[in-house]
C-alpha cells in the first residue's frame, strides 16, 4: 500500500491561505462573532426584567393589565433580539433583531386596540399592520440587502462548467457536463 506524502513547501501557503480566508468569512456565514458570556447575560436580565415587570402588571386589573404585560414582553424581545443580534454580528441578525422589534411593537399596539370597538379598533388594527409591515421592509431596505436575510450571506451557486473540454448544449437540462476526449 502506498502512502500519501504532503509537501508543505508546495501546499503550506495554499493551505495557510484558505484557513485564514475562513477566518475571515466567518462574520459573513451566521458564525458568532461576539462574546458568549456578554450575550448570556443580556439575556438573563432581559428575563428578569420581565419577570418583575410582568409581576408589576398582574396587579393591575382589565386591558391597563393586559397592556402592560404586552409592553413587557415587548421589551424581553427587543432585548433578547438586540442581544442576540450583537452576539451574531451580522447583517442578517441585524435585520431579524428590527423585525423582531416591529412585531413586538404590534403586539402593544394591537393590545391598546383592544379597549376600542367598532370601526375604530379595525382602523386602529390596520395601522398597526401598516406600521409593522413597514417597519419590517426599512429593517431590510436599511442594510441594502434584497432577498430574504438568512439566504443573502450564502454565496450564488456555481454554473456548469463550459470550454476546456465540456459541451454546454445540453446544461440546462443536465447539471453533469460531459467529457470531451483528449487529441
């Protein structure tokens, strides 16, 4: 059996060069980027700062109760996402954290809707959509981003090779190119 020899003079700075383009994509591929411990914390005293507001608000009675434990959990969320958004570092969690900022300011406003009735509270609840919807379509129009976050950091898919040996007539409707015969 024969062994496989690697010559480091030939494919070190090959090998050192695509390690450290690795390291360098990492922010671009969702990998954290940030401080574990600093995340974790933030998000343990966003759940204790629910948890002591959300024990203000059960002693105050009808929709002023309800509202104000739409407002806690409103503000849990934007902290864990805010948080989470530092921990990953990226456009894409930047993008998830304002979205997640929109649907916690709806769920406030569609409990403050509540106490209306009629075609008030309908109105109220189409603003609030409106506002959200909105406020979502700025969360990814501010970073320039057009596609959907958690796919705009994944690199374009490779084409069929063509030239050098390969025929394309038919790439379309096979992804296998075939082989030419050297002369």
């Amino acid at each position: 059996m024969e062994t496989f020899k690697i010559s480091w003079r030939k494919w070190g700075p090959t090998l050192a060069a695509g390690t450290l383009s690795l390291g360098l994509l990492t922010p671009a591929y969702g990998i954290p980027t940030g401080d574990r411990a600093e995340y974790d914390s933030a998000v343990s005293q966003a759940q204790a700062q629910y948890e002591t507001a959300h024990k203000q608000c059960s002693s105050m009675k009808g929709q002023a109760g309800k509202i104000c434990d739409a407002q806690a959990r409103a503000t849990e969320m934007k902290d864990k996402s805010d948080a989470e958004a530092r921990y990953m570092g990226t456009d894409g969690a930047r993008i998830k954290a304002l979205q997640e900022h929109a649907k916690a300011d709806y769920g406030v406003a569609r409990e403050k809707c509540n106490e209306l009735s009629g075609t008030a509270k309908s109105s109220c609840i189409k603003a609030a959509k409106e506002r959200r919807e909105k406020a979502e379509k700025n969360a990814v129009a501010d970073t320039g981003m057009k596609t959907d976050p958690g796919l705009s950091t994944l690199p374009p898919l490779p084409s069929a090779p063509t030239g050098a040996g390969y025929t394309s007539s038919d790439a379309q409707e096979k992804a296998v190119p075939t082989r030419v015969a050297p002369k």
